[in-house]
C-alpha cells in the first residue's frame, strides 16, 4: 500500500526560504512519529525530479519512493511504501536521497497531504543515524532513555582530494566519563563506540573520557580551545557524540627579509609524499593576523611541508615568491616537518624575500561636472599582457591602489545605481567611466577618472539610493 497522508501542516513556501539552509540543533534525543508525520527506517527505491510550476513550494521538487523496513510510529502496519517529497539540493534543505541506499526518515506532512522531508530533521543516512536509531527502539519498545548517549569517534582531517573530514572512526570499548560538580559518572563504550549514561542528575558537564594518547578534545577541528561544558537538564534525554581530535600542532611565524611578522598573511600545509603541490584552494590554510603567528591544530602523525604563496602567483599586495620553510624556494630544499603522535612543533618559521617593489597609485573618480562621487565606486586595474597581473577591485571613490612595477595596466571604474519601490531593493544600471592606460614606466602617483554623467539616471516609480 503506497501512502497519502491527510493530515495538514503548514508548509513553508519557496520565497519565505533563505538563498542557504542552515539548522540549529536542539541535541534532544528523536520522537517516535505521529500526527505531524512518520518517522521510519526505509530503503530508497527511485528519486524523481519534479517540474517546477508557478506554485513551487519548498522541500517539494523531488520525490522519494521508499521501501518501509522498519516503522517507528505514524505509518498504517499495511504500508509498506511511501512517497517522500525534498528539495532538489543548493541551500533548500533537502535531503539528497539515492536510489539503493538507506535512510531514517523523520518526515513531516505538508498541505498537499503528502510527506515531506529535509535535513532540518533527524532524516539522515542510515549508517550515520545509529545514536537514532538506538533511542527510537527504545521508545518504541517502552525502554527506559538514557540521560545522556551518543558516539564516541576519531576525527582527522582528510587530505585526499577535497578538503574536508575523513570517516569518523569509533574508538571501541574507551572508558567515558562526565563530571559534574565534584562528581563523576562513567561507562564504557560498545563496540561501535556508542555510550549510554542513565540517571544522571541535572547540572553543567564536562567530558573527561580516557583519550588514545596523542588526541584531545576540542571546540571543532581548526580550533584548540577545550570542549565547553554543557547544560543537562532534569529527566531529559539528550545525544552528544565526543570528537576526538589528533593533538599534534605546527607553530611558527612568517617573516620578512629584516625578521619582522607579515601582517596579513597566510600558511598553507601539505603531506610530505605528495607528488604534486596542489592548488592554494586544495590545502588547508592558517591566518597570520595580529598575533603575528600561525598555527595548524589537530594534525596526525605525519610528514609535512609549510608553504606561502604556493600558487606563486604575482601579488601587488604581497611582493613574495612561493616559499618553503624554512625559506627556500625549490621544494626539494624544503624542510619536512614530522609529527609523532600527539607532537607539538614550535618555532617553523619561514622568512620571505622581497620578490618586488610594487607601483602605488590614488585613483579618484568624479562626475562628468568634476563632483568627487560620493558613493562607493569600484575602481579595477587589469593587466592587459599578463591576466594574473590584476589588482584586487577596489571599492571607493578614492582608492589607493598596488600594482606590480613591469606590467602595462588598464584602470576603470564602474558605479552600479542602485534603487527601490515599495516591493524590492535591487541594483540597476550600471555607470562606466573612461579607460586609462598606465605603462610599465609610468610613475604617476595620481589618475582620475571619469563617469559621463552627473548624477545616476532617475527611474520612474523608484527610489535612487546612491548618494549623489
């Protein structure tokens, strides 16, 4: 018997959603499924992508025919099959199902009297959804909750292709604790690396289980500030899984060529044994802010390279080469970093060399009258023989600029008018001033340039934003 749900809920439309989905969990353990929608374990049979009509509504442009496996609440015990609405994926919240593989489904049901699901909700891949699973059986079967239960597993950062997280890997059988007070409550966890702690009284806890050596707990992978305590409260079910985290560290400064911190500037890690340095965009990358420091967190026993500006590219706003540490340019003079277990390296410093001495410029744009506008302008430097030799876009409408010294540039600026009505906010036409062409030897230190007009053009109906 296929499913169709009577039951009405409102149901968000598309224009009510924002351009990104985001959830805040409540960390409260799963309910059993009910008036609001079904909750069930079930195997995707097909997924059909829905057309879009002028009624579109949110969580409903694909469709999931799911086999039912096992039901925990809200479903007919004749249903076998259920028709699961989503969203087609970028930032709508849903839930890219596949045909063939599992799912827990915590569907609710919309106005059309059919499921719908999204990732809002406990819906997820069945693999992942053991801690779920776990306390629906209980519920279902009239189990006592645990207070406190989740999964306890190692996290490392993936260095494999995309940047990311690896698979967590359970930590079987670790002894886990929680204090609370001057107390302590522990269990040891399955051979899934699942815990359960029952009875527990209410209060703010903290984790305190008996790590592997070389890992710690922390806030989330890129920080290394502790875990922070949390609140339980009375006769509450509640899941938190424990990260754990290799405590190994890389630390050290970038300096110039006199020994002084570079402000702004950033440190990319990559393992020792790969063949190909990959793209900037492909390494994981540390800030040198005002602390005049960098720091990589949470880094597994391995082998190392540091390096600055791997892409090489020409930067008027960092006049340095691709660096190595400790300061060599050919990767095979770099030096390899090695992490042990848990190992803390201090003191990786690279110092740069000055590759150039880059032109600065103040461009100042104006009306066609010689008004300085008053709004902001992007003024855009383009090499016109090397593509790489741009400037970064400059917003302002006096804009003081870095461009490389041996590159031939061509600079513009461009004003977007802006208006609204009673309805929308929106950008309208957009305002382009002259060309001017700056030589490898022209040492000008000002430009003007000029949009031919006086003012952005009056639009009827609408209000102009700019300022004038």
């Amino acid at each position: 018997m296929r499913l169709v749900l009577p039951v009405s809920l409102s149901l968000l439309s598309l224009s009510s959603v924002a351009s990104a989905c985001s959830c805040v969990s409540s960390g409260g353990c799963p309910g059993l499924g009910g008036e609001t929608g079904p909750v069930f374990l079930g195997t995707v049979l097909a997924v059909t992508d829905l057309p879009r009509t002028a009624d579109f509504a949110f969580l409903a442009s694909r469709k999931a025919h799911i086999r039912v496996d096992e039901s925990f609440g809200g479903l007919s015990p004749d249903v076998h099959e259920v028709d699961v609405l989503t969203g087609s994926g970028g930032g709508d919240c849903g839930i890219p199902f596949k045909a063939g593989d599992a799912y827990l489904i915590d569907a609710f049901v919309g106005k059309d009297g059919l499921a719908h699901a999204g990732i809002c909700s406990s819906t997820q891949r069945a693999d992942a959804a053991g801690v779920s699973l776990r306390i629906l059986r209980q519920r279902r079967d009239g189990k006592q909750l645990p207070s406190l239960i989740g999964q306890v597993a190692r996290q490392d950062r993936n260095f494999d292709g995309l940047l990311g997280m690896r698979d967590p890997k359970p930590l079987p059988g670790l002894l886990v604790r929680v204090k609370v007070g001057g107390r302590t409550y522990e269990t040891q966890a399955d051979a899934q690396g699942f815990y359960e702690l029952y009875n527990l009284p209410p209060g703010r806890y903290e984790f305190t289980p008996d790590l592997p050596p070389g890992t710690t707990l922390s806030w989330f992978i890129g920080s290394d500030k502790p875990l922070v305590p949390f609140e339980l409260k009375a006769s509450t079910c509640q899941v938190r899984d424990i990260e754990v985290f290799a405590s190994g560290s890389i630390q050290g400064r970038i300096l110039d060529s006199s020994g002084k911190p570079l402000r702004s500037a950033f440190a990319y890690m990559v393992p020792a044994e790969e063949k190909v340095l990959p793209k900037q965009g492909q390494l994981y990358r540390e800030y040198q802010g005002k602390e005049d420091f960098f720091k990589f967190v949470h880094i597994p026993p391995g082998e190392y390279l540091i390096v600055v500006n791997p892409d090489d590219s020409l930067n008027p706003e960092f006049p340095y080469r691709r660096t190595f540490y400790p300061g060599v340019h050919d990767r095979v003079s770099a030096a390899i970093i090695t992490i042990h277990g848990g190992e803390q390296v201090r003191g990786a410093d690279i110092r740069l060399e000055q590759q150039f001495t880059p032109r600065h410029l103040t461009a100042r744009v104006t009306w066609a009258d010689g008004r300085l506008i008053r709004d902001f302008v992007y003024v855009v430097a383009k090499g016109t023989v090397n593509a790489n030799a741009m400037s970064n876009p400059e917003t302002a409408s006096v804009v003081r600029m870095s461009v490389l010294p041996n590159e031939p540039y061509e600079l513009e600026a461009e004003l977007t008018c802006r208006y609204a009505d009673e309805r929308s906010v929106g950008p309208g036409v957009t305002l382009k001033s002259n060309k001017i062409l700056l030589g490898p030897g022209d040492d000008r230190k000002e430009i003007f340039l000029t949009i031919p007009a006086v003012s952005c053009p009056e639009v009827p109906g609408k209000k102009l934003l700019n300022g004038q």
